[in-house]
C-alpha cells in the first residue's frame, strides 16, 4: 500500500481534504518527509537504501507516538541528489537545483494546507546541504513556519556499539550500520553473500582531516569498483533490528518536543522579507 512504513492512521494522503481542513491544531500538528534517494549501494544491498531507512526509522516513530501527539507523515521522496553515485548503473539522481526547487515547493504546499511544523528526515548523505537551504529559504517566505531538515540517523541510537573504531572513522556508503538497519527493515533485499569490506585509505591532509575522512570532493568511485565505503560483513539483523528500536525512540521524543514547541511569535506588521523584528517565545 501506498503508505509503506507509515501507519495508515498517521498518513496523511490517505485523508480527504476536507478532513484536512477540519483538523484542530494544525499550526503545532508535525508534517514529516522522509527524504531518500534510489542510488547504488554495492553488491549486497538495493539501490533503495537510503528511502528504506529515512521511511522506515520514520515510520516506526509514527508508529509509537502516543495519541496525544499530533503528527503525521507523507510519502517519501525517492530520489535525490546521487550525483556522486552515477557512474554505477541503478543509480538515479536528481541535480542541486532540482531537488531544491521540489523541497520548496513541497514546503509550500505543506504550508498552504495550514501546517507550520514541518521535518525533512533525510535518509542520504550527498544533500543535507540542499534541504538546510530549502528550509531556511521557506523560513524567511514565511516567519511562522518551522522546518527541521535533520538526518534520520544524527538522533541518538547504538550503532555505534556495534562497529569498529575504523568503521567509525572511515566508514560512509552501504556499510555496517546501513546494512544492519536493511537487514531489519528489508531483509529479503539484502545478500550479505556478496557483502566485502572496503576501506580507503586515510587522507593523507591531517590539519583538515583528523579522522581521515576526505576533505576534498570526492566520487565514489574514487574509492574502488565495489561502491562499498566501510565494512558490512559483520551486520545482522538482530543489530539492525537494536538500532532501528534506538532511533525510533529518539525521533519519538524529537517529534513530541516538536509538537509541544511554541518558537515564534511576531506580528504580521513587523515581517518584510529580509527584515524580522519579532521574538522568540522563551517558554511552552
């Protein structure tokens, strides 16, 4: 069904928009978006990776939410900035500006419908740049919306018990933890058979890599055949299963804090674009 991870009930394509227009508390009710992208992820796991993850954590989260909380979520979207994934067939991408212009418009249209409360839950690592500029743009159209753009991952979660030191330093595409979290969420896409570790080597600039992650721009070919960056032959379903019940509760917690938030009050007068002279709301 067209709602996928999401629980039917907190979908909202499934309303009708009259329904949407009678919805109390629509200004502090949370409009989530996962944001994924279809792009390739090695030998042993789908090109579906990232829509997998930013859907499924997202999902999960609705899926607890106490009744009290009002949210809800959208389809995802599928396809994103992989532009450093397309020499690896399966890999399809949107440019920069496209997919800036769609989270805008989205934004908008989310906007009209009268929410103001509104998460970009990424899901790929090539374009939380795009949806922090999205987000601030939508920010200054209009002063009483906010946008959290925030990687569905960044939450606090266990992955990290699970891994490696090297893992943690150097790992970046179709390792590890994303492995364990499809092996959870998707197991039967996923064929650990084919699963090798790789590992680039450290970049040799250490003033501005202390980790040794490359602070240059790079492609993922740059780092070998397999498009694999990082070690997944160690994940199980089980961790998966661990690190995905971790970041379902924080987004839980997040969303909540969401809901309850009361950030900006300002008088209609006071806001040209460019210029806002409100406050900020100190309390809730």
């Amino acid at each position: 069904m067209l709602h996928g991870y999401c629980p039917p009930h907190r979908f909202l394509p499934y309303l009708s928009w009259t329904e949407i227009a009678a919805l109390p508390d629509r200004e502090n009710t949370v409009i989530v978006l996962p944001v994924g992208a279809t792009e390739q992820h090695g030998p042993h796991l789908p090109c579906s990776v990232d829509t997998a993850i930013a859907a499924g954590v997202m999902g999960e989260a609705l899926k607890r939410l106490p009744a009290s909380v009002r949210a809800f979520g959208l389809p995802p979207i599928t396809y994103g900035k992989s532009e450093e994934h397309l020499h690896f067939p399966g890999t399809f991408t949107l440019t920069g500006p496209t997919l800036l212009a769609t989270m805008i418009e989205l934004g908008e249209s989310v906007y009209r419908s009268g929410f103001r409360k509104l998460v970009f839950a990424n899901g790929h690592g090539g374009q939380p740049q795009v949806l922090e500029m999205a987000a601030r743009e939508l920010r200054l159209r209009h002063g009483d919306f906010v946008i959290v753009p925030y990687g569905v991952s960044r939450v606090p979660n266990c992955s990290g018990q699970f891994v490696s030191e090297q893992e943690k330093k150097l790992s970046m595409h179709a390792g590890h933890s994303e492995t364990a979290l499809l092996l959870a969420l998707a197991p039967e896409t996923v064929h650990m058979e084919h699963a090798k570790p790789y590992f680039p080597p450290p970049f040799p600039v250490k003033t501005l890599s202390a980790d040794g992650r490359p602070s240059c721009a790079w492609v993922a070919r740059d780092f070998g055949p397999s498009g694999v960056i990082g070690d997944p032959t160690g994940a199980t379903r089980e961790q998966g299963l661990q690190i995905l019940d971790t970041l379902a509760d924080s987004w839980v917690k997040a969303l909540t804090e969401l809901h309850e938030l009361r950030w900006i009050e300002r008088d209609e007068s006071t806001w040209e674009r460019g210029q806002y002279t409100g406050h900020i709301q100190q309390s809730i």
